[in-house]
C-alpha cells in the first residue's frame, strides 16, 4: 500500500527525518509513535503532500505520489485538531465537504447517528465542546469509505462511550480490508487496536513489528514499560551526550 524509500526533511537546520525506510502493507491497522519531535507528525503530512521532502520517494499502490495530487482522494484524513469556520453550523459544514468530494459516496448519516450528533445538527461550530467538534471531525474523516484512513491523534476529547464507538468503527473499517494510520499518544488505546507499530526516533525508524516483538525486544512485561524504556534509553543518551 505505501512504500517510503530514503526520506529526508529538514526544516531550516532541524534534520527531522532521516533516511526513513517503511512499508506498510494492505489492510491493519498501524501505529506511528514516537516522543515529540521525533518526526512522526512530518513522516504522516509527507505521506498526505502536505510536507514536501527534501530527498526520497513515497509510492502509494506503486506509483509516487510526488506531482500527483489526485492520490488524495483515496485517502480520508482526521487531523489533530480541528479547525472549522464557526459560523457554520454542523450541517452546513458536512453538506459543504460532501459538496467538494461530490464523486464519492457518503455515509454521514450512520456516522452522525454513531457518535449522537443529532442535537447539534443546526448548531454554530463556535458553539462546540471539543468533544463535540471532535466527534465532527470523525463523521468527515469516515464517511468517504476510502481504502487509506489517517488518524492523528483520534481519541482527543472524546467521552468513554464515544471512545468505544470510535475502536468499534476502526475495527469495522479494518474488516472491510483498509489500511488504517493511526497516531496516538493513548498507549491503552494504541495496544487494544493496532496490528503493528512503527516507532519513530530522532528522525530514525527505532521498531517496526507487532507489540509481543517489541517487548521481547525492550525485555519489558507489558507495552507501556517497552514504550517507556525506549524513552528513558534515549533520554539517557542525550544525558550523557
């Protein structure tokens, strides 16, 4: 599904990523950790041409996706945070997005009906909780039943119930064979859903594999102390550095 060879970026004197090498297969559902600044947040907007590289390839099903915007439409993007005009109501802002992506099939109406959105429907963004304007970014991010879903940071704001709505529904779009991204900083969250994670460090590509290999590999008993020794590992280095 994607495949990234050699990606440099810098910004300004900042070398963020360096000689990133991934692939990342069809179908499951992948992690990219890693501590802030590691690159991870740059390796996911490089993905969405959002951040153009300075050096490598991305290739997406096979074909690059340098100077090819159309690629985009097959992938549906949650970002972090959700920035909506507030003088749109919730309704207005989902009819203009279906306006823009008139091609592609949507499913909003289960999406709003999922997360409850029903009472807000005629409500100013403005108006909106964080929780509440999450869940609308949910409903935009999942109803174009694209084959690649992007999800940074997905479980920002949201209540237990719609926490568990929002795993079901990943689950649900895995089971339809996508691939599905997912950053996160929830480790309960990331262990209970992922296949594989990919963890990002200093730029550099630290673990690759499932959550069973990165404990044996870390010699931890459970996946938040592998996470933590990694961390304490490279705050350690620069310590000493």
């Amino acid at each position: 599904m994607i495949s990234i060879e050699n990606l440099y970026k810098r910004f300004g004197k900042n070398q963020v990523l360096k000689g990133i090498d991934l692939e990342i297969e069809e179908g499951g559902i992948f992690a990219v950790l890693g501590p802030n600044g590691s690159g991870k947040t740059t390796l996911i907007k490089s993905i969405l041409g959002m951040v153009v590289p300075n050096s490598g390839s991305i290739k997406l099903n096979g074909k690059a996706v340098k100077n090819d915007w159309k690629y985009r439409n097959n992938i549906d993007y949650l970002p972090q945070i959700a920035n909506f005009p507030g003088n749109l109501s919730v309704k207005e802002l989902i009819r203009m997005i279906k306006d823009l992506r008139a091609h592609k099939t949507t499913g909003d109406k289960e999406l709003i009906e999922l997360f409850r959105l029903e009472p807000f429907l005629d409500k100013k963004l403005s108006n909106l909780s964080g929780g509440t304007k999450q869940k609308v970014n949910l409903v935009l991010t999942f109803m174009f039943d694209s084959p690649l879903i992007i999800l940074d940071e997905p479980t920002t704001g949201l209540d237990p119930i719609s926490h568990i709505r929002l795993k079901q529904l990943i689950q649900r779009e895995k089971d339809k064979g996508k691939t599905i991204l997912i950053t996160s900083h929830i480790m309960s969250f990331v262990e209970e859903i992922a296949d594989e994670i990919v963890f990002l460090l200093e730029g550099k590509i630290y673990f690759k594999g499932d959550i069973p290999a990165l404990k044996t590999k870390t010699g931890q008993p459970d996946f938040e102390h592998a996470i933590a020794s990694i961390l304490t590992s490279s705050y350690d280095k620069d310590i000493k550095v």
